[in-house]
C-alpha cells in the first residue's frame, strides 16, 4: 500500500479546497504554533521531501501512464482496486461496530469480485462506498491522535493513523501474493493509477495563494477527525476561548455539525471517484 493512502490524501485535500472546508484548526491559532504539530521542523523538512520525490519520479510516470492508457483501462484500473480497498473498509466496519454498513460493503466486494469480474467492473454504483480504516477504528475506540507526523514517502499522519496504516498494509489483499515481483507491480501499478488521477486537480491547490504545508496539515487533521466521528466531530475549545456563555457555545456547536456534514459529503464524492462504472 505505500503511496496509496498518500495521494488519497491529497485528492481528498485538493477536493477541501474547492469547498471551502479547509478553514480549520490553523485558523484559530492566530499566528501561534498549532498544539497538534511539535514536530513542524520535521515535518516541513519531510513534505518538501516527498514534495521533491514526487515532482522528480511519481508525477512524470503519472503523466506518461494517463498519455498512453486509454480511459476505459484507466477505470478498470481504478474499479480493481478500490474493490481490493473494500475488503480494509468492510472488516474496520465490523471492528467498530457498524454492522449495517459492513453489510452494504461486503456487498460491493462480493458482487464486484464476481459479477465485476474481479473488481474491474464496478456493478453495485448504487451502493455507497465508504472510508474506513483502522485509525479511524482505533478513533472509534477512544485512542488519541496523537502528534502530527509527515511519514516519507507516504504522506501526513498522525501517530495513530501511522499505527493504523501498518496494520492496514499488513492486512491487504496484495501482501497475501506470495510472488514479490507481482506483489510490487501491484504496489506501483496502484499508486501510478492513484497519483494519475490528481493531476488535474493538483493544479488549483498550486495556484492557490497558501502556505501549502499549513493548508494539508489542518485539512488533515479536520478531515480525519471528521471521519472518526462520522461527520458530527465534537467542537474543540481552545485556551483562549470564554466557555462561561452556553446560547454561544450552542450557536457554535451547531455551526460545527453544519461545517462537518459538508465536508463529509465532499469526501464521499471524492472516494467514489476511484470506482467510477
């Protein structure tokens, strides 16, 4: 899985920007440093990094790939593995609990896997796919995010979402594949495919007039915290805040669930687009 859940990431931040969610925890750190992020010199160091790797290497082969594949291959490509997806999101379902929802996506696995002919024909559209993974099952749980990290090669993080990214990895379908050559063509087949699909996006969060590190890490952040609440994130007070007026705090709490329900829909657009009929 490496690259894989990077350049979700991204696309996923790239799709914040274009809805205006991005208006997050920064925002309310008034030039002070974010409490989330103590490893910043780190982290800046690591993103230009992987910024670097990816201009030099990851987003040349992307280019050339979306050239020479026609769209219908480029589609079975992406139905083929957001299917492979659906097995990590169905059991983080049944890790937290949500019995219905791992009905529905157990439902996508088993009849793309068959009907689909192996995922490549994505025939349960009208079936929502979800994101689930087991950082966010940990979340459900009650494990704290931890610190902010940029982890090389594959992107933001937090320290539990790391801890949950390795044992997604470790659970994939792919690493089950005993012969490593086709165990690796699956890996950079993957993250070309994924990568090729931000192309065109990309380019309205490079004309965007941000500081590009601030802007990933507090859309991140959000955007997570989002998911392990569903869409409905309790409001997070910060030290200079007067808690002492309930009608405000209930005039805010309600602005939260409205900002959180909006960005969880942008989301559900974005992850639907890796299995497009």
């Amino acid at each position: 899985m490496i690259y894989m859940s990077s350049t979700r990431i991204y696309l996923l931040l790239i799709s914040l920007a274009l809805s205006g969610c991005a208006a997050t925890r920064g925002d309310s750190i008034q030039g002070g440093k974010n409490p989330h992020d103590p490893l910043e010199p780190f982290n800046r160091g690591m993103y230009k990094f992987n910024d670097t790797v990816d201009k030099a290497v990851l987003k040349p082969v992307a280019i050339g790939y979306n050239t020479v594949m026609p769209e219908p291959g480029k589609i079975m490509v992406r139905n083929f593995f957001s299917n492979l997806d659906d097995i990590i999101v169905t059991i983080n379902d049944l890790l937290q609990l949500k019995f219905t929802q791992a009905a529905s996506d157990g439902t996508r696995v088993l009849f793309n896997s068959t009907f689909g002919i192996l995922g490549l024909i994505n025939v349960t559209d009208r079936l929502e796919k979800h994101n689930e993974d087991f950082g966010q099952t940990l979340g459900y749980w009650g494990v704290s995010s931890g610190p902010y990290i940029v982890l090389p090669f594959f992107g933001p993080r937090t320290i539990r979402d790391s801890a949950g990214l390795y044992v997604d990895s470790y659970a994939s379908p792919i690493r089950l594949i005993s012969n490593i050559p086709v165990r690796n063509e699956m890996y950079v087949t993957r993250m070309v495919s994924l990568r090729a699909g931000l192309l065109d996006q990309e380019k309205i969060l490079d004309e965007a007039a941000i500081d590009r590190y601030t802007f990933i890490r507090d859309a991140y952040l959000q955007q997570r915290q989002n998911l392990v609440y569903d869409g409905n994130p309790p409001r997070e007070k910060f030290d200079d805040e007067d808690s002492s007026d309930p009608i405000e705090d209930s005039k805010e709490n309600q602005q939260q669930t409205v900002a959180s329900t909006t960005c969880s829909t942008t989301h559900h657009g974005t992850t639907n687009t890796e299995d497009i009929e």
